[in-house]
C-alpha cells in the first residue's frame, strides 16, 4: 500500500486521534509528532491524521476506511474509565467482534490498585475485543490493545510515549525515509520553475518546499526526502546546484554538508 521511494514499498499508517477535548481547542494533541518520529524510524509512514468526536459511529466509520487503506491504523484516547472513553466499543463495533473483559487485563489492574481503589470504573479499562492481543503499559498498567492491523492506544502523552517506545520495533516496516535540508534566503515563486525541474529528474526523492522569516529576511527551507541514500545525496546535490545557478548562496544543514554525519530520518 502507499508510494514507493524504492525498491521496498513504503509502509502506511493513519492516526485517528479521538476526543472532543481535541475538537473543541480545549486541549493540544501531543501526540501525533510523537507516533510520526517513532513510527518513521522503524519505516511506517504516516500517511494520514484524522481527529473524530467521542460518537461511536464517527469513530467506526474512521477506523474502518483507514485500516482498509494504510498497513497500519493507530488511534489515541478514549479507553480510560469514563463514560466517554468508548473507543474500545467502538472498536469491537468496527470489527464486529464482543467486548469482553479480558482476564490478563483484570489481572494487571488487579496487581497495580489496592483492592479499595479497583472500582468498577477502572475495571472498564480492561474491556478489550473478543480476540484482541493487549499492548503492554509500563506507566499505568490499564493496557492498550492491537486486533487485525489497529493499534489502540491512550490519549496521555507520557503513557502513550511509553507504550509506543515498547510496540514499535515489533511493527512490520520498510526503509525508513532519511532527509536533508538545505535553506535559502529567497522566495517559493522566484525558485519555483527550477525547484519542479530539478524534482521531475530525481523521481525517487520528495522534495517540500517551506518558507521562513529569519532577521527580518524571507526565505525558504528545502526538505529533500527518501528512502534510497544514494538517491537522497543526488537529489541535495542538485538543489544546491539549482540555487547557486540562481546566485542564491544555499544553506545546508550539518548532515548534508559533513559527509562523515548521517541523514536525519524525516
């Protein structure tokens, strides 16, 4: 599924992040750029976000048409022990499977409250898909799950971060995409027609194009991406060559002008 940069196919996630509290401004996601960096550097690419509302049908109707098109789906938030974590419903919902109260669940909750605290509501957290396999929380204990290619995970940053830390080097990846920047002090439009040019003749890379205000100066950041290094080295390269041809001095970032250093993974 996915784009090729190589002979290996690119592996695809989506994230949906879910929650109103995301929707209404309430709270910023902060995890998204987390799953992004740690999915990349094992060679699943994120492909897609969406935010959905805590509504069951909105949140089936996600999940469904993302795990039919990317390898990977990853949600965030709502399995904690609220009324309105319904994730974990949702999810059984889109799978056509039972929720269930999963006995390993029940055990690790067990072991991490006092009997006291272990009320019903937190034993909600261990209410997982019939048939689902759990994914294991360091930090709070009330585990995550995975069934058929979604992963699903919580919506606070430090145990997600955790939990991700943990699951992603068992994910099935391809090449991770390694990048290099070169920066400019010019404007899109005046490099345009160059830039495309030089993008149409180094097929196998993806160059962006972002600019900046540094010092009261316009410029433009030159992102070159790629899972194939020798392709990536061309491509930077060339770049250079395109903006010094302009007369425009290009700046190159650290990696890109010390051959001894390695590409960034974007």
């Amino acid at each position: 599924m996915g784009p090729t940069m190589s002979s290996t196919p690119i592996v695809t996630a989506a994230v949906v992040i879910i929650g109103n509290e995301i929707l209404s401004g309430r709270t910023l996601d902060a995890n998204l750029p987390y799953l992004a960096k740690a999915l990349n550097a094992v060679g699943v690419r994120v492909m897609e976000a969406r935010v959905v509302a805590d509504d069951k049908g909105a949140i089936i109707a996600a999940v469904n048409s993302c795990r039919a098109g990317y390898d990977h789906v990853f949600t965030t938030g709502g399995i904690g022990p609220t009324h309105d974590d319904i994730t974990s419903a949702a999810i059984a919902g889109a799978f056509g499977v039972p929720l269930i109260r999963h006995p390993v669940a029940v055990e690790l909750l067990t072991r991490h409250y006092a009997a006291t605290d272990l009320n019903e509501a937190r034993l909600k957290m261990a209410d997982i898909p019939e048939g689902a396999g759990l994914i294991d929380n360091p930090v709070s204990a009330a585990p995550g799950f995975h069934i058929g290619n979604v992963w699903v995970l919580p919506g606070v940053p430090r145990i997600l971060q955790a939990m991700v830390d943990g699951l992603a080097a068992t994910l099935r990846g391809g090449d991770p995409v390694l990048s290099r920047t070169i920066s400019a002090f010019t404007t899109e439009s005046g490099i345009a027609f160059a830039l495309a040019d030089v993008q149409r003749q180094h097929a196998r890379t993806e160059i962006g194009s972002y600019p900046f205000v540094r010092t009261g100066r316009f410029g433009v950041s030159l992102v070159i991406r790629s899972t194939d290094r020798a392709a990536l080295e061309a491509a930077t390269a060339a770049v250079a060559a395109m903006l010094r041809a302009s007369g425009i001095e290009p700046l190159i970032d650290d990696a890109a002008s010390n051959p001894a250093k390695q590409p960034s993974e974007a």
